[in-house]
C-alpha cells in the first residue's frame, strides 16, 4: 500500500503551524485535548476519540493513564484522522460499508511521518514486534505498519 500521498499534508500541517510539536499543532488548529478516565463511555474502549463537532469544537478525548510518548503518538494518529479523513462523519466511520483497516494505516502513517519516528531494522535483528515497540514505546501496529513500508 502506497502512503506517499501523505507526507505533502504532513508537509502541508508543518508549515501551517510552524512546527511539528502535536501540542503545538492542537493549539493552532483549535483542537481541544481532553483527558478522560480509561472506562469513560466516550472512548468506546479505544485509547482515544476524535469528534469533529462536539458542542461545537474539535476535540479529542484521550485516556489520562497514557505513558507521554504514547499520548503524543495517540494524539498525531488522531490527527491524522482529523487531516485525512475530513469528510467522513463518525456515523459513517462505523459503517460496515468503510475500509475502517484502510483508515486506521493511513492514520498510523501520518503519525509516524509527523513524529519522524525511523528506525534501522538492523538495530532490532532478533527482536519480536513486542519488543520493538516496547523500545520504541509506541503501539505494535505501528511496528508492523512501519517494517511494511
């Protein structure tokens, strides 16, 4: 699967915002970060939650139990969504009729290109998906998304 497309809006969010820093990004975005409790209703079981109109601002709610380099890839996956998948409406997002594997890649994509996350298999030769995303403290998908690239 070809992800290249997306580095020009991961281009295109740096220079809007002068930056890469997520946090920084929120704030120039007006997208509110809201941290919830792990069980809440909100979050469906997932980690994180964007609602593009939510009495009417961008939010993202995010467990509040999160390690902070966990929380700031949760928080540039969710993004990714926000940028990428702009004209689909949460009702629609849990159609059956969506490519929902599709969506979750490209927004795993997006955050590994915004956070410039690389690294060298080679460093890892031996190593389980497991651990590299333990060394790496982001999520396995990720890993595997990454090594697929």
């Amino acid at each position: 699967m070809n992800f290249s497309w997306i580095d020009k809006y991961v281009d295109g969010v740096i220079e809007h915002c002068c930056s890469s820093n997520i946090f920084e990004i929120y704030d120039t975005l007006n997208i509110i970060i809201k941290r919830v409790d792990k069980d809440d209703i909100l979050l469906q079981g997932n980690e994180a939650m964007y609602i593009r109109n939510f009495q009417g601002s961008e939010i993202v709610f995010i467990r509040d139990d999160l390690p902070y380099q966990f929380t700031k890839f949760i928080l540039t996956h969710e993004l990714g969504h926000a940028i990428l998948h702009a004209e689909i409406v949460q009702a629609a997002y849990n159609s059956k009729l969506l490519n929902k594997g599709r969506l979750e890649k490209e927004a795993d994509y997006f955050a590994l290109k915004l956070l410039g996350i690389t690294f060298d298999a080679v460093n890892y030769e031996g190593f389980t998906v497991e651990q590299i995303a333990a060394a790496e403290n982001i999520p396995q998908r990720f890993i595997e998304l990454k090594f697929k690239i």
